[in-house]
C-alpha cells in the first residue's frame, strides 16, 4: 500500500468516525455566567441575603451567600426551585437564570 493510498482511507474512515462522535456526545450547553448570576442576586436576593461578602443588613435575613456557597449545586437548585420562609418564588427567572445564579454563589467559595 502506498502512501497516498494510506492517507486516503484514513480520510475516508476520519470523516464518519468525526461525524459519529459528534452525534454521539452532544456540544454541552454554554456554561453558566456567575456575572448574570451576580445582576440577578442584586435585584431578587439581596433583599433578605447579603449577596457578596457583607453582613447582613438585617437580623431576620436569609443565609448569607458566602454561606450558601458552601453547598452544592444540587442544594442550591432545589433551594431556588423550592421556595421557602418567606423567600418568593421566581416566576421570571428561567433555567438559564437559575444555573447562573447558582454558578455567582458557587463563586463566592
């Protein structure tokens, strides 16, 4: 077998193997952006939770965030999917939202 003979089957074999790898593992979704996350905490969490590094601003408030930091992703959607005291629900924020909001805090570790 030649040379020229060699490299033409395997661009002829690359082309289908490339193709079945890239049907067989999907392009993850884009990443989440703690940035977003962080607008989104200064307008629906900071209210109750001190969102950065401060303390709270008042006795009764949520856990601070650095705090929050501590868990894992896993918590902290269910924490934001599952409402609780006397936080609100998010009726506005997409999913999108949510793993960017999860992605600030995780952030602040």
């Amino acid at each position: 077998m030649t040379d020229r003979t060699a490299s033409l089957i395997l661009k002829w074999i690359r082309g289908p193997a490339i193709a079945v790898l890239v049907l067989a593992f999907p392009v993850a979704a884009a990443a989440a952006d703690a940035e977003a996350g962080l607008a989104l905490a200064g307008r629906w969490c900071n209210a109750c939770h001190s969102i950065g590094t401060e303390e709270p601003r008042q006795e009764d408030a949520g856990p601070l965030f650095t705090e929050l930091a501590k868990k894992d992703a896993a918590y902290l959607n269910s924490a934001i999917n599952r409402p609780h005291d006397f936080m609100p629900e998010f009726p506005s924020l997409s999913d999108a939202d949510k793993e960017d909001l999860v992605a600030y805090i995780q952030s602040l570790r």
